[in-house]
C-alpha cells in the first residue's frame, strides 16, 4: 500500500511540475521581447527560464526519490 501512496503522491507532484513548466516556458517566450534594465542586449527570456529549467531538475529529484532504494534502509533497520 505504501508504494501505491508514494506513485499518487509523485504522480501529482509531476502534474504540477508539469503546469509549472508549461506556464513559465510560455511565459519566458512571451517575454523574449523584453530587455532586462542596464542589460539591453539581453533579453528576459534568459531569466524567465529558469522556471521550466528548474521544473525539469524537479522532475527529475522527483522521480530519482521515487526510486532511489536507499529511502527503505530505515524501514529495515534494526
């Protein structure tokens, strides 16, 4: 029971992830015409990627803690 838990449980963190990556890639494209201050040859889109950039490391912890084999060693610790 407990690993049907934890696949709901990262199943719906994946889903937000997932919302979160959609929304700020669109968001970082839209803002791709956008200059940041005292930076003009730079565009915002550099630094409104770093919500999906950062969604997809989440995925990624959040899959690896998924499946990681050393979180049970305290469960079997005697």
């Amino acid at each position: 029971m407990r690993r049907v838990l934890d696949a709901v449980v990262c199943v719906a963190a994946l889903l937000l992830v997932a919302v979160i990556i959609w929304w700020g890639a669109d968001y970082a494209w839209r803002g791709r015409v956008q200059t940041m201050a005292g930076l003009e040859s730079i565009s915002m889109l550099w630094a409104y990627l770093a919500m999906p950039v950062g969604g997809v490391f989440c995925v990624l912890g959040i899959v690896a803690c998924l499946f990681d084999p050393r979180r049970n060693e305290l469960e079997t610790a005697q």
